[in-house]
C-alpha cells in the first residue's frame, strides 16, 4: 500500500516511510493513495468485536510491513484500556476516551505509535527523534507513550502558559529519553517550528526525526479504532452523528478515513471554541488562518489547524461536498462553562471544557439544524470525550462548587519537580539546540 503527500508533489511512499518522516517532502501531509475498505462481514458483526479486534483489523488495511502477530502484539500492548459508551440521555452518548495513563484520547496515538515505530525499526542503528508541538494532552501522552523505549528520544514543544497545570506537569516531569521545550509564544508557533524542521534537508541529513502530532498519519490510525469501537457499542438501528471538539483536526480527520473505509455514519459536528477558522469556512468557503486566542479548553486554541489539508483531500476541496458531511460551531468560555454546569446538574455527568464544548455544539445542532444530514431525526449523537476532568479542576470546580478527585495516577506528577528548557519561538534557536542535543 502506498501513501502520497497531499501537496501532490512527492513520491509515493510505503506505510513505514509516511510513519517516520512524519511529513512529506514537499510539505504535505501523507494520505492513502487509494483506501482500502473493511468487509461487510466484519462491518455486520462489528458489535461482537473487541476494541483490540477492531484495532488489529483496520491496522492490517494500513500496514502491510509488519507480520500479522507482530501487528496483533502492537495492537493489543497498545490498547490495554477501554473506551466505554456513557448514556447522558436515549439519543445522546458520550465517548470516553480518557481512560488510558494520561487520562486523555491522545493516549490511543501515542501508545500505538510508540510500539508501531520500535517494530519498524528493530534493526536500526541510529536513535529516532520524536519531535512534536503540544497544546495540552499530546505532551503528556507523547512523553509517557514513548517512555523509555530504546533508541527513540523525545522533544516536546509547548506554549509557556497556555496550558494547565496538570497537562505541564504530565510533560516536563517524564524525564529519561524525554525533553520538554518550553516556548514563549502559542501552540501555532510551536507546530509552525516542528513543520520548518521537518522540511529543513540540512536538518534531515544530520538527524532522523518523526512526529507524534496528528500531522504524522500512523497517529491517525489508532484513532480510527475508536470510532468503530463506539458504533460497536451502539444500541441503535441508525448511523450515529459524531460530535467532535476539534483544534487542529487529527480528531475529526480520523472519524473521517473511518466513515471512508465503511463506518456506518449519518454526519459529523465538528465542534471548537472561540478559534473558529473551520466553522468560518464551512459558512464562507474561505480558509484564513489566524492567531490563536488562549481559551480553558486549551488543546484546542490552534489558528492554523494542520488537518485541514487532509480534509480538503478527502473530499477533493470540494467545499459544498465538505458541508454535506461536516457541519460545525463555536462557543466562549462562558458558554462551555454554562454548558458544564448545566450536564452536572441535570446528568450529574462531569465534563471537561473541552467535552463540554461538543456537548453545546449538539444542543446548538438540535436547535438550529435538525434535518441538517437528512430528514431521519432518528440518528444518536456521540460526544467525544477527549479528557478526564480532573486535568481542568481549576476550571471546573468553580463552576460545579464541586471538589474534584484526582486520579492518582495524575497525583503523582504533581508531586515531581517541573523540567523544562525556555526556547524563543524562532526555528533558528529550536534547529541550534536540536543539533547541539541530537546532533
């Protein structure tokens, strides 16, 4: 199976090459030349299969490198939690996707790339250095998923102060094989810097780098898995609707290349907060990027989201074909507050900020769009619950009056001391020190 770039202007390639050079040569995102599809048979007994069944299936469409119980074993150590389908009301669900190490979704990409790329490259001789920009949850996912793992390094770029505690915390104290860069400015600086080091050849001939953001497809993959997993949960005789807080789309991409192998799916919502360049562009048909706005659901204040890119692929930048399929809104900070409050005391169903911001999205879609995806009004939404609250107590327990536990698991990294290393936003400075680390 091969993989070509976006930008149409590079050679295709095999999974294990699109996986470790993260982005393509000229500056695209990889993409399947063309899709494979899953069989009807598994797609009618969807509801008897594992999440690690379901994961060990679709990787075996994607990745035709590995043995099959090579795979079986990546998938099945990756996968070593579950995403369970939460009923807030008959026709709303909510995903959980928070119950991994980290307690967020980016566990699902980190663990399986972490286990996919050591596969990979059993026999190599030189370290893989992972570099990714974080604006939250990756980080800490990244860090832990990667955790020691022979011959890979890892370097973690974050916007200083814009994100929580917790979420800082989770990724400056991995230590070992884990570095944390701590930059003044936003998470757009920070993806704008990993994506000039990756198209810098001067860089690429000294070091072997790879991403662990959404822009790299292997973190795609996994993500995949779990949509089918929720329509495997389903009690419904119709295709469900998804809705998904979005920032740079890797989320909403990966529902996407589902529904394009075979998911049963009436539509998505794509769901953000006040950094709104999709929900303008699906009204206007025009794309502007923009300067991030710091919001309390942080991983998703990106101005410039990467994904879009595959998206116009997938659907041929074919605007009007994009909006039969995607519809989308966004919320303040005092509406995801309201909206919080609203599902404690109705529900009492804690959300995160971000969690909270796809469930106004659905109320709003309820409202205003109806018959958005076809005159049925029968389809179930599913909310995708990208993070465990506790990560956001400082926002959350105002609103609720609510003391909020945490996790052990997040206790403890909050005890450790905070490593990290301030770095200017200029990819000049980021190129120097990753030659003088790496190099």
């Amino acid at each position: 199976m091969k993989y070509i770039s976006t930008n149409k202007e590079a050679d295709p390639v095999s999974f294990s090459t699109a996986a470790l050079q993260g982005l393509a040569p000229d500056g695209g995102l990889y993409v399947p030349k063309d899709w494979p599809r899953l069989s009807e048979r598994f797609l009618v007994n969807l509801g008897n299969e594992s999440l690690q069944d379901i994961g060990f299936e679709v990787s075996r469409l994607f990745v035709d490198e590995l043995d099959k119980e090579v795979l079986k074993k990546v998938v099945d150590d990756a996968l070593n939690f579950d995403a369970p389908l939460v009923k807030l009301t008959e026709t709303e669900k909510v995903l959980e996707l928070f119950h991994g190490p980290t307690l967020a979704f980016k566990d699902f990409g980190a663990r399986f790339m972490s286990r996919l790329f050591s596969a990979l490259r059993k026999e190599a001789d030189q370290d893989l250095i992972i570099l990714a920009a974080t604006s939250g949850d990756t980080g800490s996912a990244v860090a832990q998923g990667f955790l020691e793992v022979e011959g890979i390094k890892v370097c973690l770029l974050y916007p200083s102060s814009k994100v929580s505690h917790i979420q800082e915390q989770q990724l400056t104290t991995a230590g070992q094989n884990v570095t944390a860069l701590e930059v003044d400015g936003t998470f757009d600086d920070c993806q704008k810097m990993v994506k000039q080091a990756f198209s810098d050849n001067g860089l690429n001939e000294q070091l072997l780098l790879s991403s662990a953001n959404s822009i790299n497809i292997a973190r795609l993959l996994p993500q995949i898995f779990y949509y089918l997993h929720a329509v495997a949960q389903l009690d419904s005789d119709y295709p469900p609707i998804f809705c998904v807080p979005s920032g740079n789309f890797g989320n909403l991409t990966a529902g996407l290349m589902a529904q394009k192998i075979g998911m049963p799916v009436s539509g998505f919502i794509a769901a953000t907060n006040v950094n709104d360049v999709f929900p303008i562009y699906l009204r206007t048909g025009e794309f502007k990027s923009r300067t991030s706005e710091q919001t309390i659901s942080n991983a998703m204040d990106v101005g410039n989201p990467s994904n879009f890119e595959r998206i116009l692929h997938l659907f041929n930048g074919n605007h009007e074909q994009i909006k039969q399929h995607i519809w989308a809104a966004s919320f303040s900070d005092s509406e995801t507050k309201k909206g919080i409050k609203k599902v404690y005391q109705s529900k009492n169903y804690l959300m995160d900020p971000h969690t909270a911001v796809g469930y106004c999205a659905v109320q709003k879609y309820k409202r205003q769009s109806a018959d958005y995806f076809g005159e049925d009004q029968s389809a179930p939404f599913i909310i995708l619950s990208t993070a465990h609250p506790a990560k956001f107590g400082d926002v959350i327990e105002p609103v609720v009056d609510q003391e909020i536990s945490v996790p052990d698991r997040l206790a403890q990294c909050l005890k450790k001391e905070k490593q990290s290393i301030p770095l200017n936003a200029d990819y000049q400075n980021l190129k120097e020190w990753l030659l003088e680390e790496y190099g």
